[in-house]
C-alpha cells in the first residue's frame, strides 16, 4: 500500500506543515547540477495571478551524496556553490510557497503528473574502447515504470545516445506496465534535452533558453508542449519540435559533438600560433565578426565537465548498439574527444620549458580545478589530469580555486585563502575566475619571480606586461610569445 496520498504528506513525513491543494506533482528524478536547477525552475512555475502551477518533488538516491543534496533543498540551501542570484531567490521563494520538497522514498512517483528524468548516463572505458553504462538509468526508468500512474508523462532530459527512447526507455516502459496490469503504452514519453550552464545564468539557461523536444507518440509531444510551456518563457524562446525522441536525441549529441570538434580544431591552431608568433585571440575576435563564425571557440587549457568530455562518443556507440553499424566511423568526434582529453599536457609542456626542461623538485601553483569559469563543478576538470602528469612527473603542486574548497575527484582539500607565491616555482592560470582576472599579482607577488602561464586567457595584457616588469616569465596558450 502507497504512503502517500497527497503532497501534504510527503510534506508531514518531513515536519513540514503545506496545506493542501489540487496543484499537479513533478517529480524531478535525480538532483545533480541539471535536476537541482530544474526542480527550482519548475517550482517557481506561476500562472497569471503569480500562484504555483505546480508541487514539486525532488527524488534522489538513498547515498550519502542523495541525501545531502535531500537535506540541502529541504533546509533551504542549494546543493551545489553558485554565483546566480536568481537559483537562490527561486529557491527562497519555493521554499516560502511550501511546493517543492525532496525526498528519496520512490513511492512519491505514484502522485507524479509529471517526472522529469535527470539521471546520468555514463561512459565508461574497457581497454581503451569506449562503453556505454547504461545499468544505473535503465533501474531508474524500472522505478517509474513501477510506480507512475497511467496518464502521466515523463520527459527525459538526460543526454543519451540516439535511439535510446525508443530501444531502451520505451521498452522498459512497457514491460513494467503490462506487469501492472495496464496498457502498454499508458505511460506519455517524451524526449527535451537541457542546455544547463552553471554560472552567472545558471537559471536562466533553463527558463530563459531555447528547447528542443519530441515524443515517442503524438500525445505525448503534445504533453510536453504544454508542460514546458508554462516552465519556459516560450513567448521569447521558442519551442522546437521534432518528429521523433530521436531527432531530440541526435539534436543533443551533435550540438555537444559539434561544440568538442571546434575545440579540437583551435587547439592544432594554438599550437601554430604560438610557433609563429601571433596573437591566436585577436585571430579569433577578427574571424567572429563575420555572423557565421560568431561561435568558433577559442584557446584554453582544456575540456571539461560532464557533457563534452563523452557526450561526442554516443554516436558511435548508438550506431553499433542500436543499429548494427559496425563499420560506420566517427573519425572527428572520436578524435576530438581524444585531442581535447589531453589538451592541458600542452600547457604542461610549456611550464616544463620555461623551467629549463626539468619538473622534479620544483613547486607549481595551479589557479582554478573547476571546469569553467565561476562553477564549483570540478567533474572531468582539465586540472585534473594536469595535476596528475605534473605529479608523475616529480613536480609539487599547490591548488586553489574561490569556489572549491574540497576536490572530490583527488581528495584534496583547497585552502580558502589565495596561498602565499612565496616558494613557488611556477604559475598556471587554468579558469577565468573574477578573482584572477581582477587580481593585483605584482602585490600579490611581493617580489616574486616564478614563471606564469596563462593557460585560458585570464590575463589582460596590463597584467601580462606588469608580470614582465615583475621579472617573471610569462607565456600564454595561442599566444605567440616568447619567455620574458
């Protein structure tokens, strides 16, 4: 028998008092950096008179990190650091409407009009060959199957290889409601892929954004429609529809695929810039004038974060999965994502130069361990496998980053504090954050000498020649500089 019959007593099973009321549930599988976010934007949903349209449920997993992220939003706080004024002023404001809760009982997908799938698909690597893990959504789709009510939707947000609705979600689907008892294809499924960006925008990269969507049936198209219709500012962005969860699939895959081969191509040419001579940056701003290369990217240290590190290889491995097609390659996509994994070696390569061709013994200071700028997010970070190499390689490294104070990922807790250069051999600027970009390093310094690379273009060319002037050595990647 279902705990609950209503919001209000998911709500009680947490001390909260909410009164009821005949709003619609959503639940929100998966509380990561895009169903955290998510849950707040559809919280903060209002119709014509500024009411909720909607009570929302955030579901994670009963880990240690699921129910820190439960806590998070049930006491207020955001799970995740951020610098977007708006994640918190949608979290207060849900918070003093009582409709959004989180909980990781996953009977609660029984009240669900609605459950937006926010749940990982990874990659994983099998003697150097790329594999899909698809073990950990498929038990997430078995749950709604076991528990959603014929008539309701699901919306898969996650980023998964093309045909996975259809092969993979759908059948799920079916077998779990035929177990129940009910019609097949009693469950609406549809496909809407996110375009989150942590940072300064972070909520407004999903209400105030474009979105792309299709359903596995007519009805289920039209579903989603009208449920991010009243998420999304539609009147400025408007929705597209494709003819298949498919065609939403493949639209996500190759937007990201598109995104790491640009990468990829600018970094061949950063390492002819710096051969040569010239400014790759003041190449790039002169070409983006032009409107149809307004978006061709730009040196840095490296690719990160959780989409463009694999998202490139869906398509491959959904050519061999789902439709038998051994012998069709991916050449650029597969060799990008290989390009880009080892992007921040460059930078290496350069600091090990600048010291004269020796790391061992020598002290490095890396700037940043996030993957872009202004996010706490360090999942894939380039830093890294920079941190790892310099390692390897007999170096010392001291790591700092404003909005990290603990590495996940190395298990190395970050000083609050900007560390003393005193000691300190060589400089690496891996992220923009504001506190680089605006930091005084002549009195920072204190009559300092290390080398300094600037890896992702955090210096302006004020702080670039006061480093010069300093006595350090400093270099730039797509930079054509040499080291004085």
């Amino acid at each position: 028998m279902l705990r609950y019959k209503s919001f209000a007593d998911i709500a009680k099973t947490m001390g909260r008092n909410i009164p009821a009321t005949d709003r619609p549930v959503v639940c929100i599988q998966g509380l990561g950096f895009v169903g955290a976010a998510m849950a707040l934007a559809v919280a903060n949903a209002r119709d014509s008179e500024g009411l909720p349209y909607f009570n929302v449920v955030g579901v994670e997993l009963p880990t240690s990190e699921g129910l820190s992220r439960v806590e998070a939003l049930n006491s207020e706080r955001f799970p995740f650091r951020n610098n977007d004024s708006k994640i918190a002023k949608g979290l207060s404001e849900a918070y003093s409407m009582g409709n959004l809760i989180a909980t990781t009982a996953v009977d609660v997908y029984s009240l669900a009009s609605v459950t937006i799938v926010d749940v990982n698909l990874d990659v994983s690597y099998v003697d150097g060959n790329p594999t899909l893990v698809f073990n950990g959504f498929q038990s997430a789709i078995r749950t709604l199957g076991k528990y959603m009510q014929p008539g309701s939707l699901i919306i898969i947000e996650t980023t998964i290889p093309p045909g996975t609705c259809k092969k993979v979600v759908a059948p799920e689907l079916e077998t779990a409601l035929i177990e129940r008892g009910f019609p097949k294809d009693s469950i609406l499924l549809a496909h809407s892929y996110e375009r989150v960006m942590p940072g300064n925008s972070y909520f407004d990269s999903i209400v105030n954004y474009w979105r792309v969507y299709a359903g596995h049936t007519p009805e289920a198209a039209d579903a989603c429609k009208a449920f991010l219709s009243k998420v999304i500012n539609v009147k400025s962005y408007p929705l597209t529809r494709l003819n298949s969860t498919t065609a939403s699939e493949t639209a996500k895959v190759l937007e990201n695929s598109y995104r790491a081969v640009n990468i990829a191509l600018i970094e061949e040419w950063s390492r002819f810039a710096e051969a040569v001579g010239i400014d790759l940056f003041e190449v790039v701003s002169a070409i983006s004038q032009r409107p149809t290369h307004s978006n061709i990217r730009k040196p840095g240290f490296g690719v990160g974060g959780y989409c463009l590190t694999k998202d490139p290889l869906f398509a491959v491995l959904a050519a061999r999965k789902f439709y038998r097609m051994s012998d069709l390659e991916f050449p650029f996509c597969t060799q990008a994502v290989g390009m880009n994994n080892v992007l921040p070696l460059t930078s290496l390569d350069i600091v090990q130069a600048m010291l004269g061709g020796e790391l061992s013994g020598n002290t490095f200071l890396l700037l940043g361990v996030s993957y872009r700028p202004d996010v706490r997010d360090t999942r894939y970070s380039p830093s890294e496998v920079f941190v790892a190499h310099a390692m390897a390689r007999g170096a010392q490294v001291i790591c700092h980053d404003p909005l990290v104070d603990y590495w996940t990922e190395l298990n190395m807790k970050l000083p609050s504090e900007l560390p003393s250069s005193a000691g300190v051999d060589a400089i690496v600027l891996a992220v923009p954050h504001k506190e680089y970009i605006e930091l005084d390093f002549q009195a920072w310094l204190d009559g300092a000498t290390p080398v300094v690379l600037d890896a992702n273009n955090v210096l302006s060319e004020a702080q670039r020649t006061a480093l010069r002037v300093a006595g350090c050595k400093v270099a730039s990647i797509g930079r054509g500089e040499t080291y004085e």
